[in-house]
C-alpha cells in the first residue's frame, strides 16, 4: 500500500473515532449569554472561482433573548455588507467593527425579549486566503478555480453564538456548471440562465440547494470537481467526492470508512444520520473540520467535517496533542 494511502487511511481512522467522540460527549464552552438567538437562515450565494468573488443575501430570522437595542452578528472581515432590509423592507444602517469581525445593526424601535424579527443583508467580497480570517492564521473560507470551501467557522454568512446556536437553514449556492456543490441536508439542484451582461463569455451555471429542517449546524458548504462513489454498507448512505487526479483511491477510502463505521454501529448503536459525504480538501487548507452529515479529507491526510447536531470543531489531527488547535470561538 502506498506510503500516503496508508497515512491516509489511518487519519481517517482518528478522524472519525474523534468525531463519534465528539458527538456522544457534547462539548460545552463558557460563553457571555446570548442576547440573540438565530431561528433560521434563507441564504442565496453566488460563487465567482476565477475572481475569488462570493456575492449573497442572507434573510436572518431571530428572537431576542433580552430586550434589544442592536443586533450583533459575526461576519467575516474579507466581506462588505451592501445594505440591510427589516421584514418591512426598510433600510436600516449597519456599522462594521473589524476589530471583533462583527456587524452592528441598530433597530430602530428595539426588540422586546423573546419577540422575533427577520433582518436580511447583502454583502459581497473576496475569499482568498487567511489575511482577515476570524481565526488568525486559519484559512476558513475560500474561494477557488480548483476548489471552494466556506466553513461555519469561517463566518461567511452572519453569525450568533457560533458553536452554540444551532439553526434551521435553506442555502443555495450557484457555481459554474461544472462544478459540483456538497453541503449539509436535503439536496437538490437546477440549471440557472447566466445574468445578461455584456460580455459574450458568461459561462452557464448550476444552483445547489440544501434544506435543513432541524436545528443544527449546517453552514459549511465544499465546491469544485468530484468524482463521486457511494456505499450503501454499514447501515448508512455513504458519498465519497475525490478529486479526478485521485480517484484511485476513492475504494480504499471508502472500504476504510464503512468498516469504521460499522465497527462504530457495533459499539455504540445506530448512527444519528444514515447519510455522510467524504470529500477531499485541498492539502494546504485545514487538517480537519466538520458539519452535520460532511467529512473531507485532504490530499495526503484526512480532513473531517462531519457532525451530528452539535458545535464545530476545527483542528488538525496527525499532529502531536499539544500542536493540535481546536477553535470553539
């Protein structure tokens, strides 16, 4: 077996004991309590790779969890919110804080506690590297020709009590047709007419959306191209997305999953989804990470983002315990 494949397959191994674990022991972090809770998230993203480039709208419902004056979401410092509509469709005025990667929008006849409203914003920017990353020194969110990645850490979509708030959400992502979109939830996906512009070179583009009916954490999206092979063992749906120059592997990796996992059944009782998608990362981006029914592995080591309706965890695994890095704010 080669060396990689062998690394590999071993990563996998701690990767998806240390996801179990993580889910049967639910972490709990020490946090100011919430003013805001996030109820739900109609998000409509659309990908430029060659640029970079993300442009979206994310309608936010929320209810307050003490009488509000200002609303305080998390919004990764890479992005510039355009506008801010109440329900009325009202503009409202927004402030930027790169200090803290936060956007503060005022309400101008406050929110009384446990009342709900929906505020809806625009922004745009590119995600290209770590420079104004919510976590220094961590690529979270990316945007790519090869491949895209927009993880919940990253903050691309604005954020309330990350890690603790789980949320339902509907998000839509429209990519260059030939590429492929992974995400958490119901799947779907629909051929959307290029914009009219004046240039003759608009490429044709996919829409891909993902339902997620039960509050989770399910903000973590993988675009680019895949081959994908699927699995029906170990009492689950099992995806596994490689990249066509390592589609060789693809088996192995799969077997190597199904036998975790039904080793994992054996001990512990049925899984808390019956679906998983195993996609591969880039190697230069985070070792491991994970959202609701996702795992990705990187080229020469295993990446992870799977999870079960419980808070993110992103770290590096194959490193010794003190070099690991787990990010939980």
């Amino acid at each position: 077996m080669p060396t990689d494949l062998r690394r590999g397959l071993g990563v996998l191994t701690s990767s998806l004991t240390l996801c179990l674990l993580v889910f049967l022991g639910q972490p709990s972090w020490a946090a100011e309590k919430a003013r805001l809770r996030v109820d739900d998230y109609q998000i409509e993203a659309t990908l430029e790779p060659h640029l970079h480039q993300i442009t979206a709208r994310a309608k936010v419902k929320f209810t307050a969890q003490q009488d509000l004056s200002v609303a305080v979401f998390e919004l990764n410092n890479d992005l510039r919110v355009t506008k801010v509509l109440d329900e009325k469709n009202q503009a409202l005025s927004a402030e930027r804080v790169t200090q803290d990667s936060t956007v503060r929008v005022p309400l101008p006849s406050g929110l009384a506690k446990d009342a709900s409203t929906t505020l809806t914003f625009e922004y745009e920017g590119q995600l290209e590297n770590a420079d104004n990353s919510p976590v220094p020194g961590l690529n979270l969110a990316h945007i790519g020709d090869d491949t895209s990645y927009l993880f919940y850490a990253g903050r691309w979509f604005p954020v309330s009590g990350f890690g603790l708030n789980r949320f339902t959400s509907t998000i839509s992502v429209t990519v260059p047709a030939h590429m492929l979109v992974i995400g958490s939830g119901k799947g779907s996906v629909s051929n959307v007419a290029p914009a009219k512009k004046a240039a003759a070179t608009v490429l044709p583009t996919k829409t891909f959306t993902f339902v997620s009916d039960k509050p989770s954490f399910p903000g973590t999206i993988v675009g680019g191209v895949f081959q994908e092979y699927k699995s029906d063992e170990a009492g689950m749906e099992l995806h596994v997305y490689f990249k066509p120059t390592h589609q060789s592997v693809a088996p192995a990796y799969t077997t190597t999953a199904v036998q975790e996992f039904t080793y994992f059944t054996t001990l512990y009782g049925p899984l808390p989804t019956p679906k998983l998608n195993v996609v591969e990362l880039p190697s230069d981006t985070l070792p491991f990470a994970w959202a609701p029914e996702v795992v990705d592995h990187g080229e020469d080591q295993l990446s992870v983002a799977c999870g079960w309706h419980c808070a993110p965890v992103v770290g590096s695994l194959g490193e010794s315990s003190d070099q690991r890095r787990l990010v939980d704010q």
